[in-house]
C-alpha cells in the first residue's frame, strides 16, 4: 500500500522540484544573458556617444583653427603682433584651449597670447612641432585628454606661417563619464526592477508547485488511500472500516461510492454466508464449524485465567427410532422441538452465559460459563444444574401429528480446563461422558472421568473386533433346550449367540450384545442369526413324547425391533429356510415393546399374519405392567430368572411369579419361566401351572450337534 502512497507521492514531488530546477535555470540563464546584453548596450552606447562628441570636438575645433587662421591673414601680414595679440587672446580664454600658438613657416613662435611672449622667436619643441610645420594643410594630433588642432595661414598662394590650438579634453570626458553613470544608474535600475520581477516570479512558480502538490495530495492521493486502504480492509476480512461518503460528483466519487456499494454487497454476501456456514439449516442454531470456533476462542481467552468452562454434551435417546418408524420429515420436527425446548431451557438457566449449538443427527452441545455479573461460581454445578433441567424438560413428551412421543437424552459433561485443555479433547471427552450415560442406561448425565477413558477404549476395540465376526465364523449359535413343565417334554429351544474372540476367547453375550446394540452391528448379525436359527429348527425331528418339531426361539433385539426391516427379515428368514412360521418364536423385551408401544402393535398384529409366535422376554424386568398385556397381544412371556432365583426363599417372588401366571392363563398366554436351577425351583412351577421352563438344571445352552443328539433321546 505505502508503495502505491509513496511512488505516486514521491513521483509528482519529484517531477515538479525538476521542473522548479529548470523553470529557475531557465530564469537564471535569462537574466545571466540579459546582464550580458545591458553590458555590451553600455558599452556600445559608450563608444558611440565618444566618438559622437569627439567628432563635434573635432569639428568644431577645425572650424575654428580655420576661422582664426583666416583672421589672422592679415594682421600676420602687416605683422600687427597687437591685431594677432588680441585674437590670440580671445582664443585663449575659451575654457576648454590650452594653448594657442602662432608660428612663422619655420615654426618660430610668434604669439602664444601670453603679455610679454616670453617664447618669441623660438621654435615649438614639442614633438608634434616637426610635423605640424611640415603639413601642407590643416592637421589634427589627438591623445586622450588632449587635442591639436592646426592651420597654415596663407594669404593667396603666399604662406605666411600657422596657428595651432590645443584642447583639453577633460571636461568632454568628465562630461562622457557623467552621461555614462547615468545611464548606468539607469540600466541598474532596470536589472534591479526585472531580478525582482524575476524572484516574484519564481515564487508565484513555487507557490503554483506547492498548491499542485497540496490539491494532488487531496483530490487524488487522499482518496486512492482511502479506497487502498479499504480495500486492504476487505482483503483482510474487516468490512466495517471508515465510512466511504464523499460529496464529489467527478470520477474519483463515482469511484468512492461504487466502491462503497461494493463493499456494502461483499460484506452482506459475507454475512449470509458466514450465517450459512456457521449455523444449522435446520434449527437454525450454531453448527459444529461455529460453536468449535466459539470454543477454541473462548479457551484461548481463559486460558491462565483460572475462570471454566463446561461443555454439555446432550444425546437424544433412540432418535433414530423416529427416524426409521416415522419418517425423516417427523423426525427433522421432533429435532425443531427439541432444539427449541433446550434453548428455551438454557435461556431460563439463572447466572449462566450458555451457547447451544447443533452438532449433527440428534447430538446437540451446549458451552457453558458462569456469568461474569454472577461472581465465582463452580461451573460443575451449574453443568449439573442445566443437565437436570435438560433431562427433566425433554423427558415430557413431544406432541408430533397429535401424537405423544416419549424421548429420553443423555448428557456428558466436561469441564476445561480439568479434563482438557484442547478444545478437540474436550469435546470428544464430552463424547465419552455421553456415551457413558447411554452405557448406563439413557436419559441421566454423567461427567466426564479419565477412568472412562479405558472403558470407552474397550468398547471401541470390541465394536471393531465385532465387525465381521460372522464372516469370519467367530459367531456361532448356542440352542437351551425348553421343556413342558408338566411331563417333562422337549419341546423347543432358545438360539443364544456365542462369539469366540480369536484373542480373547469367549466373550459374554451380555458384554458383545449391548456392544452391537449400541454400535448398530446388531441390524446386520440379527438376520443372520435368524437364518441360521430357521435352517437349523428345519431339520429338527420331534423329540420322544412330543407330538410335533420342537419350535426355535430367537432373540430380537430392541433396536431391531425398530428397525422397518424387521418384519420382511423374518419373512425371508423363514422362506428361505422353508420352516414351518409357527415354529419359530421370536423373542422380545419387555422394555423395548412398551418404549414405542404403538409401533410393537403394529409389528405384533403383521407377526401374527406371517404365523410367527412372539414371547415377551425378561418379564418383571422393566414396567411389570400386566394392564400392557392386553393391548399388546403376545403369544407368551418369559418370567426373568431373577424371580426363579429367589423363588425358594423370597414368598414375595413366589406370589408375584403365581400371580403372573395365573393372570397369563386368564388371557390365554403361555408362561415360560427361564433359569431354573434346582429341582425345587421346577417343583414349585409346576405346581403353580407354569407352561414352559428353561435353565441349567434341565439343560445349559449348547452347540447345534448336541441340541440335535439330545432330541434323539
Ligand atoms: P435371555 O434372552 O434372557 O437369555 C437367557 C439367558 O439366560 C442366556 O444367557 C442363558 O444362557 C441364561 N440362562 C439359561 N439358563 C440359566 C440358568 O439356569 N441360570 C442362569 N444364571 N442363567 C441361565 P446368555 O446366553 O448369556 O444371553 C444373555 C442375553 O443375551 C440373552 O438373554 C439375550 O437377551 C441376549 N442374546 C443372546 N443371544 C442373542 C441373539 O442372538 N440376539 C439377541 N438380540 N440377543 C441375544
Ligand atoms: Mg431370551
Ligand atoms: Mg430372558
């Protein structure tokens, strides 16, 4: 920029300190030849006046000569000294003669106009004597401050001798020198007035130079600046420089005010687009690019300061249950609702300075800070605060097309500047606070803690190790043998899935289950089991005593419940098989069916049509409510094996577990009770009418070779 100022600036300055120079040579040589010029017109004037008034003087100096030698004809004649006395005399007394001299033809003086004539009779012996006698006619001799003037005296062609007269020159070149300091005063004064009109001139020059310089500078170089600098501004990225008005209607204004419309136009493209970029097209919230940036920068103000800050990592709770069973376009207005609700929250939060932000899918994160007007406050109790509030607020159900939707979330915090100092750390230690409220059972909140770390490191290993596992053949199905309580018959069993981890060996199910559960690997090992269940029932024989194939039962688990494909799964399942539908028994959890009440039924009545029967696991797990029973038909339940447990000790257990059974029957459903461990656990079932039973005392679960050797009895 200080080029563009400078060069140009430098550039005129220079130009026009040149042209000064030579506008003030140029003067100078004028004056220089002027001078000259008077100089010589001094001198020539001079020499003409001199020879002007020499030429007078000599003329009037001959005539003269002449006039006196023709008086003195004839009183030289008569040689009447006194006639040639008086004439002399008259002469004489001119001021500017010297001398008068007459002479005979030998050059013996005769009178020099003196009294007494002392000189008479001698002969003149100055050295023009020789040559004035000698001249046939009048002569001139002249030197610088004299003149001698001569004339022969004659009378008809008898010379009688001569006269000669000698000038001072004096008073003629006082006279000269005189006019000649006159015209010099004169010729002075005229240099005189023409240096001072020459100086004046020189001055208006620079003046002109200077006003150039200064109109330059503001009605050209002031505004390129301006608009350089704006321009560097925008460059820059800063939009909000000096105003840009001007009143000028020549080029330069037209250029500042289209500039300034220019910039007006960037600076609003800028602002949609850092508001396109920077927020969430749906809830129109802060997106992940905008709250980062908010983050790093506040982080960076803080840090060293000693203030915190908390970072609320908010998840909703099987969102994508929405999603799937209800469309994207429900699911984008339950986003709307929830992001409205959580900003209303945050904004009613007491002494806090919060910013929520939509981090993508259903994740949304809030920074939080104690206000600065609120004092020293600890920022983990605010977090937990508006964590509550969040978990209290969003657990109300949503109303989507007149409909009630329950929705749980689940929020980690983390806090800098202890859990991380880095705002990329800080907000994936967030994740793993979140992912550790989901871990313990949704919609709570958990802080962050570096003990989650390994947890969550664990886990993550696993899902990657999980993936493929049944490609690889590490997934196998285990079959639990089912028998009728009454006599004691085979008459179905429960695939359970097994993993052989290749390092570890084998793995819990209910450890790798939640993992796939949690990670969505479950949607793709879910029909494989499935298939693979249904292939292996095919073949099974009728055991002794049963009157037909024992069924199969498959777990289904609660994300595959939601899932749409679900129904259309099982359906190839069973036709690619060719298994008998009423053969195959799918199971599921109680929770998952009341979670989304209306899509179970749904799902139920379509099972039915396809002929599957459907159990309810885990029963006495989750809500315990039997009023559910009637809306939601099921073919049969599984009394959890936490009530057979304690079936022996706890009278309370074997009154609820009777009660159970007894209400089942009335609504014409088959009981199924799983972990029963001792013959007295089975007795007292029996006794109470239970249908089914299932556990280690009758049988563990086992590879399909020993399930199909058992049923050959
Ligand atoms: P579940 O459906 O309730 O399965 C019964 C569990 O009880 C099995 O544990 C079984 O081994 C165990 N069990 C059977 N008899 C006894 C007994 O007398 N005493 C005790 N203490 N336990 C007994 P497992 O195989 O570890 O499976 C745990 C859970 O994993 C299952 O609970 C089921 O919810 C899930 N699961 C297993 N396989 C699958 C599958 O293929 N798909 C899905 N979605 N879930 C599965
Ligand atoms: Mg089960
Ligand atoms: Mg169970």
């Amino acid at each position: 920029m200080s080029r563009l100022r400078l060069g140009l600036q430098a550039r005129f300055l220079a130009g026009v300190v040149l042209l000064l120079a030579l506008l003030v040579l140029v003067l100078v040589l004028l004056w220089d030849r002027q001078e000259a010029s008077r100089r010589q017109v001094a001198e020539a004037t001079r020499e003409a006046m001199h020879a002007l008034l020499q030429e007078q003087v000599r003329a009037d100096a001959q005539a003269e000569v002449q006039q006196l030698a023709q008086a003195l004809a004839n009183p030289l004649y008569y040689f009447d000294l006194d006639a040639i006395g008086t004439l002399a005399r008259a002469t004489l007394r001119e001021s500017d003669v010297e001398y008068v001299l007459v002479y005979d033809p030998a050059g013996r003086i005769l009178h020099d106009g003196s009294g007494d004539i002392a000189a008479y009779g001698q002969p003149m012996r100055d050295p023009l004597a020789a040559q004035v006698v000698a001249a046939d006619g009048p002569s001139l001799h002249a030197g610088p401050q004299w003149l001698d003037v001569s004339a022969p005296i004659t009378i008809g062609d008898q010379r009688l001798g001569g006269v000669r007269i000698g000038y001072s020159l004096a008073a003629m070149n006082a006279a000269e020198a005189r006019t000649m300091a006159a015209l010099r005063a004169r010729f002075d004064a005229v240099a005189a007035r023409d240096l001072h009109w020459l100086l004046l001139a020189c001055a208006a020059l620079a003046a002109i130079a200077l006003l150039a310089v200064f109109l330059l500078q503001r009605l050209l170089l002031r505004p390129i600046r301006l608009l350089g600098d704006a321009a560097r501004g925008i460059e820059e990225g800063h939009y909000d420089g000096p105003p840009l008005v001007t009143r000028r209607s020549d080029e330069l204004g037209d250029l500042i005010r289209t500039f300034a419309r220019m910039r007006e136009s960037v600076l609003r493209h800028d602002r949609e687009i850092r508001r396109v970029a920077y927020s969430d097209a749906l809830t129109g919230l802060s997106n992940r690019l905008a709250f980062r940036e908010l983050l790093e920068s506040r982080m960076r103000e803080l840090n060293g300061v000693g203030r915190q800050l908390a970072l609320l990592f908010a998840d909703l709770d099987d969102f994508k249950r929405i999603n799937d069973t209800l469309g994207h376009e429900a699911g984008d207005d339950v986003l709307l609702q929830v992001a409205g609700r959580i900003d209303a929250i945050v904004q009613a939060q007491p002494a806090v300075r919060a910013t929520v932000a939509r981090f993508g899918g259903d994740e949304f994160v809030i920074l939080l800070e104690a206000a600065p007007e609120a004092g020293e406050q600890d920022v983990r109790v605010l977090a937990a605060r508006l964590a509550d509030a969040l978990l209290e607020h969003l657990g109300q159900p949503l109303l989507l097309h007149g409909r009630q939707l329950f929705l749980g979330v689940s929020v980690g915090i983390s806090v800098f500047p202890d859990d991380a100092t880095s705002a990329s750390l800080l907000l994936k230690n967030g994740d793993i606070a979140m992912y550790q409220a989901k871990v313990a059972g949704k919609n709570c909140q958990r802080f962050y803690s570096r003990t989650m770390d390994q947890a969550v490191e664990r886990r993550v290993r696993m899902e990657h190790d999980l993936r493929g596992a049944w490609q690889r053949g590490e997934l196998s199905l285990a079959f639990q043998p089912i028998y009728r309580t009454a006599d004691r018959v085979l008459v179905g069993a429960e695939a359970l899935l097994r993993w052989q981890h290749p390092v570890d060996g084998p793995v819990a199910p209910a450890v790798f289950i939640e993992v796939a559960e949690q990670s969505g690997l479950i949607e793709a090992i879910g029909p494989e089991v499935l298939r693979a269940a249904c292939r292996e029932a095919l073949h099974w024989p009728a055991a002794p005593g049963a009157p037909e194939p024992p069924f199969v039962a498959v777990n289904v688990s609660p994300r595959q419940l939601r899932s749409v494909g679900l129904l259309g799964q099982i359906r190839e399942a069973l036709a690619s098989s060719g298994l008998a539908p009423e053969r195959l028994h799918i199971e599921l959890t109680e929770t998952a069916v009341i979670a989304d009440e209306a899509h179970a039924i749904e799902l139920l009545g379509q099972l039915r049509e396809v002929g599957a029967r459907v159990w309810l696991d885990d029963f006495g797990t989750g809500y315990s409510s039997l009023s559910h029973l009637r809306r939601v038909q099921v073919d049969g339940l599984k009394i959890d094996r936490s009530f057979i447990a304690d079936l022996l000790r706890d009278p309370d257990d074997l009154a609820l577990t009777g009660a159970i059974i007894a209400m089942a029957h009335s609504m014409g459903i088959t009981v199924v009770a799983e972990g029963v461990e001792k013959q007295g656990q089975y007795d007292l079932l029996r006794e109470r009418g239970c249908d089914l039973v299932q556990g280690y005392w009758l049988g563990a679960p086992m590879p399909a070779e020993a399930f199909a050797r058992l049923l050959e009895g």
